[in-house]
C-alpha cells in the first residue's frame, strides 16, 4: 500500500487539528481544490480569537511542492499548494483595533514627502509614502507592504508577524 493521501483526506487531518484547538467551521474553514496537475487548500480565518499563526503552521504542515533539484523551479503535476486568508468580516474587525491610529499618522504626511516616516500611535510599526497615492507601513525587520487606504494599513498592521527571529542570533526567517 502506497503513503498517498488525497488531498480531501489532508484537509480532514487540518480540521481535525483545529477542532482540538476548540476551533469550529464557524471560526476557520477548509476548503480543497483539485485540478489537473494538482491541488490546493483555503484557509479561512473567520474569527480573530482564531491564533493564526498556529492555524498556518497547522495547514502549511500538508503542503506538497516539488522543485527541480538544480534550478529550484516547481515541477508540474502533483503539487499540493495550501493558501491561507481571512474572510471580509474578520479584516474589518482586525482593522477596527489600528484604524485611527493610522489615519492620524497618514494626515501627518504631507504630500510628495517620500523620505518621512510618522510612528503608528500605539505599536511599533511607521508609516511613509510609497507614491502619489499609496502608502507603506514599516516595522523593525523593514519595509512592510504597499497600500491605499486606511483599513489595508490596519489589517496589515493587526496580522504582523516579523520576518525575523528576534531571539536569533542573525537575521534567519521564521516560516
């Protein structure tokens, strides 16, 4: 008998794990996708009492990419990709914690000033122009991501984890 497990049976194994976690459907779902050439896994964060962190540790545990041993490409067929998300209603109410924080740093930039950086009230993350119209938030380990508008920046800023182990003693990622 071969160690194959679907990718339905993998997604059973993820909802298990989170069910002993005391996390329901209604908190995280699980999804799969089954394709020519491959599979995937959604997971949905729906509720912020949800650790996500644990929850992606949990579901990348049954991702399956296979690379080409001399150029690192990833090789067609059989992969198993596992995507990781949040629903809309739990962005809002992770944005909810930071968004007046960021909007009163955003006011604080004048515009075409590309080289300030204005803290976050509250956390130890900046934020400064990235153009006409978009903004960047900037944490300890660097440049975070590119955004427009107020509640991007919050959510963004309300699911950071650092790239970085901070108890390491050089700069080694932590996925």
């Amino acid at each position: 008998m071969s160690g194959y497990k679907s990718t339905a049976t993998h997604a059973a194994e993820i909802r298990a794990a989170y069910k002993a976690r005391g996390w329901t459907s209604r908190m995280v779902s699980v999804r799969t996708s089954t394709y020519s050439m491959g599979s995937s896994i959604r997971v949905e964060i729906k509720s912020p009492e949800i650790d996500a962190g644990e929850a992606e540790r949990i579901a990348e545990e049954h991702e399956s990419i296979r690379s080409c041993e001399y150029s690192g490409e990833i090789l067609s067929g059989g992969n198993r990709f596992v995507h990781f998300g949040y629903s809309d209603g739990c962005r809002e109410i992770l944005a909810r914690r930071h968004v007046q924080a960021v909007e009163a740093a955003m006011d604080l930039l004048a515009p075409g000033d590309y080289s300030t950086l204005v803290p976050v009230a509250g956390t130890t993350a900046s934020i400064g122009r990235e153009g006409s119209c978009w903004f960047q938030l900037w944490h300890e380990d660097g440049p975070g991501r590119t955004f427009a508008n107020a509640a991007e920046a919050a959510f963004q800023l309300a699911t950071y984890r650092p790239r970085f182990d901070a108890d390491a003693d050089g700069p080694e990622a932590t996925s």
